[in-house]
C-alpha cells in the first residue's frame, strides 16, 4: 500500500469520474498483459512452470507470471496520472500483489518473468501500451456536473481528508487461468471512498477474440428521509477496446453475460450463482437458502405486503462459475438482461410485476480486491441491489482488514433482495455457522438489528462522515 500523511493546507479535489476513467483505462492495459501471458502459455510451458501456490499444488491458491506483471502495469498508470495524490497521502493502493513485480511466496523462489527494471521494456515485454506512447485517458465521460471527493472536517478523525482507497485484483481468476476457463478471468480496479465501494472497473480479457471489455460503474452516497447513507447511480455501463495481444483462433468466443443462452429469462427462477468450493460455510448458506428460506419450513415475521408470499419461494436455479467478481457481475447482467426483457414486453415501460432476480453465495476466502468493483459495478447498474457477507453485514474496505472473513452473499432483483435478507437472518440464528466462522457469538446481532432491515447500505463508523461530504449529485447521459 501507497502511504503518507493527508496535508492540512490545499486540500487536493479528486474528480471521481476523472479517476474511474484512468481507472478503466489501467484496467485495459492490465488485461493486455493478462492476453499477452495467455498467448505465450499455449506456445511454451516455461509461462505455466512459473506457477507457484500459497497452498501447495491447490489450484485455488495459484499465482502466475500474469498477476504480477499485470500489477506492475495497473500501478504505473495510476502514478502517471496521480502521483502528486498519491504521494500527498489522498489515494491509497492496495494490491493483491504487494511486491507490484515479483512474489517471493515460498521463500526460494520469484516469478521467472520477463520483467525489466526499466518500466516502457516492461510495457513492451507484454506488448501493451506504454504511458509515454500513449497517454492515459482522463476524460472517457462528460458529466453535467463534478463529481468529487472533497476536504472537510471529521469529528472523529483529526486528518481532515476523504480517504479514498484504490484496490486491485490485477487477475482475478487465477485458478481459471490456470485451468483454461479464461471467460472467468477478470482484472478488477474498485474505488472506495471513506469505507464505501463508489466506482469500479471490471476488465474481462480473454472474452472476446479481438477486443478487451470493461464494466464500470459509479456512484454517489447520499442519505435519504432517514439520514441513512444510499448509493445515487452516476454512471453505468461497458467499454470495448481493440485488443493488440492475440487469442488462440480456437479460442471459444463466449459471452460475458453469465445466463449464455438465456435459459433464465422466465422470471419464475431464482438463479444462485456460487463456485464449486466444498466449504461447510458455503454448504451451511445453501442449506438455509433451499430449505429455510425457500422450502417453507421457517415462517418470517418480515411479511412484505407488497409481494405475494407465494412469489417469495421461487424455484432455483444453481449455476456454478470461477472467480469471486465473475459471480457478482454474473447477478448485475442476469438481472439487466431481465429488466431489459420485460421492458420490451411492455412497451418501454417499467414492468408492474416484481423482478425475481439473482443471488450470489462465495464462501470465506475472498478479500476487498475481490469484491470493491462489483460492488460499485452492481450497485451504479441497480442501487435496490446488496452486498453483504453472510450474517447481512457491510462488507470492510479499511485498507487493513482485508480479508472477508464471513464469506460474501450479493443480489439484485426486488424478490432476491427480500430473500438475501432471509438467508441472512437464519443465518445470524445458526450457532454452527457462528462457531465455523470462529466469529464471537457476544456479537451476534438479532436479526431485527441487521442492515438488510434498514437501506442497502448500512451505517457505520466508518460511513458517518459521509453525511459532510459535498457531493454532487448529477444524473446525465453516458457518453458511449
């Protein structure tokens, strides 16, 4: 991590648009780096003799050439374009890979790559596009106002500054790298701002044969009638760039969009996306899910008046897919692909019956790198949407506490909403999932008490100061 201490005097403003347009822009250079290393792969097996593993030969635990390399890149780009913020302590970085080149993870070894320690022959090494060649892009979108992080006064903190936190997964997916399943790959670059995940951008690789594809999205906080802070979708959308690494030409062209053949689209069926981890914590979620919440054998005191009880108890579909943000978005472009399906059906307009939607379950073992860009990514496509980790708790972006240790649940889709919140709230009321999770049972929160009752985003310590943020608020067109 990037650190130093935030300056009293001349405050820096950081537009945030400005900085989610260098950040896709980091992304797509980091992705080149990802198709480079792919490409190499299949014609040497020097690239895949590199691997090295946190836990011996556990494909879960696998590092290649190409999450350090693309690291090193992401980096680069961000200290082109904000160094002066960076240096004056007002971005901070977080990393997957803290060494941004090489990891030293069994204490013998590094990654045999072809780093150099002069920075444009890194760039060319992967074929990618050097900074000093062609400039990061600043200004991808043209907002009808400002968007920014502004100076102000904490009562509780004597900095004085907004902290705004970079996190990078530059691949995630390793395992699915390693194991082919490339459609899963993703090199993700999220923004959090005092604690909460506000922009992001998901690069998906090796989706397409001859161009990289990024989701990104942005959000300002606001609070509503109840002072509690939610998510104002700013920005929302998807960029293609022309990709200069080539895919094999046998390489499979498949969609990003997780429903394939759209199977789904009956908006009768609950779809559960989760990977294929044997975890008890997974298969102790799953188990309330199909039997508690869905099967009807728990009655709920949290009767929603406005949506048939019968609606509630969908049938499910479980889809199985790699990587921790493949599962989050997978939920954001079901759900979009839904709406967008039933808008046709009625005309353009808004449909009057409720969106089933989609769920995503990961169990613990992911960390805010993993989860900070879907995070703003679903939230800008849908702000009704949740993130939260198995007992229906805001996921922690403090740059310290990085782990998310109580696994992950994400949804969209107004019926998938009310049953994350059940699935939350048996799960507070299961004392094995307490003790697995090692998780103090003095803090167990009634499940009346949880987040999921109140507004998508819940208050926090660390959100408080939200309230003094001079954020504007400007909804305008995308400029695709």
């Amino acid at each position: 991590m990037l650190e130093a201490d935030c300056p009293v005097k001349e405050p820096l403003e950081i537009d945030l648009a400005e900085l989610l347009s260098t950040c896709i822009d980091a992304c797509r250079r980091g992705c080149e780096v990802i198709r480079n290393v792919r490409h190499r792969s299949l014609h040497s097996t020097d690239v895949f003799d590199s691997i090295m593993y946190k836990i011996a030969d556990d494909p879960r635990s696998a590092l290649t050439e190409a999450d350090g390399a693309s690291q090193k890149v992401i980096i680069e780009c961000l200290n082109c374009c904000w160094a002066k913020e960076i240096e004056a302590g007002r971005i901070k970085i977080v990393g997957e890979e803290e060494d941004d080149h090489s990891t030293d993870l069994e204490g013998d070894k590094s990654f045999d790559t072809v780093y150099s320690e002069d920075i444009n022959s890194h760039f060319d090494n992967y074929n990618c596009p050097r900074t000093d060649l062609e400039p990061i892009i600043r200004d991808m979108f043209q907002l009808s106002g400002t968007v920014k992080s502004t100076h102000f006064e904490r009562g509780d903190d004597d900095s004085g500054c907004d902290e705004i936190i970079i996190f990078i997964d530059p691949m995630d997916g390793t395992r699915e790298f390693v194991e082919g399943r490339i459609q899963n790959v993703q090199c993700l670059i999220g923004i959090t701002l005092n604690g909460m995940p506000v922009a992001g951008a998901m690069g998906m690789p090796m989706v397409h044969d001859t161009q990289i594809e990024i989701a990104y999205g942005l959000i300002a906080l606001e609070k509503n009638e109840s002072e509690s802070v939610i998510p104002v979708p700013l920005l929302s959308g998807v960029k293609f760039f022309d990709a200069l690494n080539p895919l094999v030409k046998d390489a499979p062209n498949i969609s990003a969009n997780a429903d394939g053949d759209g199977n789904y689209d009956d908006n009768c069926t609950l779809v559960v996306f989760s990977g294929d981890s044997m975890k008890p914590s997974l298969n102790l979620a799953m188990d309330c899910l199909e039997n508690r919440v869905l099967g009807g054998s728990e009655e709920w005191i949290d009767q929603e008046g406005e949506i048939d009880e019968v609606i509630l108890h969908p049938p499910i579909r479980k889809t199985i897919v790699g990587g921790c943000g493949h599962k989050i978005l997978s939920v954001q472009r079901h759900v979009q692909s839904l709406v967008q399906r039933q808008m046709e059906g009625c005309n353009g307009s808004l449909p009057s019956h409720p969106t089933v939607g989609a769920i995503s379950l990961a169990p613990p073992g992911s960390s805010s790198w993993d989860t900070a860009a879907p995070t703003a990514v679903l939230l800008a496509a849908d702000p009704k949407a949740r993130v939260t980790d198995l007992f229906g708790r805001p996921l922690i972006y403090d740059g310290d506490n990085l782990s998310n240790k109580c696994g992950v649940v994400a949804s969209s889709g107004s019926v998938a909403s009310i049953i994350h919140k059940r699935l939350c709230m048996g799960l507070c009321k299961d004392d094995a999932l307490y003790e697995l999770l090692s998780v103090n049972m003095s803090d167990k929160a009634p499940p009346n008490a949880l987040a999921l009752d109140k507004d998508p985003l819940v208050e926090l310590e660390i959100v408080k100061s939200i309230s003094k943020l001079d954020l504007v608020r400007c909804i305008s067109e995308l400029n695709s």
